[in-house]
C-alpha cells in the first residue's frame, strides 16, 4: 500500500455551479438517490457509498436558514449555503438494504420526507483469540462494561454547532501504518460471534503519536474495557470520532485540537492482539467507514 505524505494536494472541491445544480435536483424531484447515490464522489469527502456503514448526501435546494433534517428522531448534519442545502447522513451498518429516508423541517414551509435507497454489501469475517476474561467477561467486568456503555451512549449524542459549513470534510488519517482491520468485518472472537467492527484498525508501534484527523473539541477521554485507553474527539454538528488502545493520553476534556495535534501515542490497552491504533468515526449516531474521509 502506498502511503500519502501527512499534507496532501486537496483534490478538486465542488463547485458553486454544481453545487446549484444538486440542489435544482431536488426542486424538480429528481429522487436524490440517483443524484448522489450511485456511485461514490471522488471529488468532495466524505464520499457517498449508500450501504450499510455507508454515507449519502442528500440535496434540500435552497433556502435562507438551515433546514432541519432528522431520521427517526436523530438530527442530521446539514451542510451548504443559502444556495443549496445539503443533508450529510451516515447509514448504520445494521441497516437493511432498501429505502431510508429523513424527514425535513423549514420555516414556512410542510415537513417533507426525502428517501433515498440502500445497496446491500457483505463484509468479511475475522476470527481472532484473545485472553478469555475479554470475552467471557466477570461479574465486575461485566459491570464495569455496562457503565462505561451508559457513558458512551451520553456521548454520541453530543450534537454541537458547526465548526465548518464546508461541504468538503476531509480527515487526515490519525497515524500512518498497515491498515490490519478495515471496517465492517463480522469479529469472531475465541469461537463467539461478536458486534461487526465499527472502525479502522492501523498497525504501528507502540508509542507512536498519534494526530488529530480533523479539528475538534475533545468530550472525554479515559480508559475503557474494551476500548482501553480512549479519546473522544466532537467535530461538530454530530460528526465524531474516537481513538482508541491508546498508551498515552495527551489531552484533557474540553481542550480544543487542530488537524495534525499530538493527541496521544499507539497502544495495545484493552481487547487487543498487539499495539494498533483503532479509529472510529462516528455520523448522526452512527458509525460508518473513517476510509470515506480520506483523500487516499
């Protein structure tokens, strides 16, 4: 695999005209699935990939405030300009092939559903060994776990204001390294069938810095059982993302990071089999490919 140079030429970035024209689309009902949906964009990030752990864009036209766009009850990053809206969705990895949709609000106007269409795709399988007390968790262990999963779920729903309303959101991958893990593989762990695999796994050693893809506020970080040593990172208007299996941590809650800050090192703390770096992002609650946002 050829690795890319931490600063990378940004490819070319969608233009006012066409951003106009998506958002034509909609006014004309062309249905946004097959504007947006199908095939992935290689020239504004994230790019679109309607399956699960997927992300799609969706056009809303113009209009002078912000829509709001939710799907079943979960707000919707919404991105553009007065010109032409354009909703942001991450798909969730156990969603069905077939229809979503998201439900949008504007001033002066009726809600309105906009659907769009899910392609199914099959993701590996992985098996792997690890200690057993990893798998067959303990009385405290399990305990331990159903806290710091109470804790996890107070933080996805952290939904801030913006810090761009660029429609191009291009990370910087946190530390470079064979990629050992991609995302969505069916983990089987000791001969048990365990949750997909919600990130990207990156060989490096141990103590490698590791760098903030985006800029970001950081809204927890600490050791957790499975994760190990953990940093949230709020990129705005729910777009997340977490490094994990840290062995050190080299930022406090509430501080405010840049695209390529030391953030903390390369570890091999929590369920691991040797020192990697596990990167999620994480879009309106959802998990979905970190390889999406990157420019390689």
């Amino acid at each position: 695999m050829t690795h890319h140079p931490h600063h990378q030429t940004n490819p070319p970035r969608l233009t006012r005209r066409n951003t106009l024209l998506a958002g034509l689309v909609t006014l004309f009902g062309a249905p946004n699935h097959f504007a947006f949906a199908g095939q992935a964009d290689t020239q504004i990030l994230p790019r679109t990939l309607v399956v699960p752990g997927g992300v799609v864009r969706l056009a809303l036209g113009p209009a002078a405030d912000r829509p709001l766009v939710s799907s079943d009850g979960v707000p919707i990053r919404v991105i553009g300009d007065p010109i032409a809206w354009t909703a942001l969705v991450g798909i969730p990895l156990g969603a069905e092939p077939g229809e979503g949709r998201v439900t949008v609000a504007q001033a002066n106007a009726p809600d309105r559903t906009i659907p769009y269409v899910i392609t199914p795709k099959r993701y590996s399988e992985q098996r792997l060994k690890v200690a057993p007390g990893h798998v067959d968790l303990s009385p405290e262990d399990l305990a331990r776990y159903e806290r710091e999963r109470q804790r996890s779920q107070d933080i996805v729903t952290t939904f801030s204001e913006p810090l761009s309303d660029a429609f191009d959101l291009r990370m910087q991958i946190p530390v470079h390294g064979r990629r050992s893990s991609s995302f969505g593989l069916r983990r089987v762990f000791n001969g048990q069938s365990r949750n997909p695999h919600t990130g990207m796994d990156i060989a490096a050693p141990a103590g490698t810095p590791v760098r903030a893809p985006m800029a970001a506020r950081v809204i927890d970080n600490g050791d957790y059982f499975f994760n190990g040593n953990t940093i949230w990172l709020d990129h705005g208007a729910g777009l997340l993302s977490m490094v994990c299996h840290l062995s050190a941590i080299r930022v406090r809650t509430g501080d405010v990071v840049a695209l390529g800050d030391d953030i903390g090192a390369v570890g091999a703390t929590g369920r691991v089999t040797g020192p990697h770096l596990h990167w999620g992002v994480m879009l309106n609650r959802t998990m979905v490919d970190p390889a999406l946002f990157l420019a390689d």
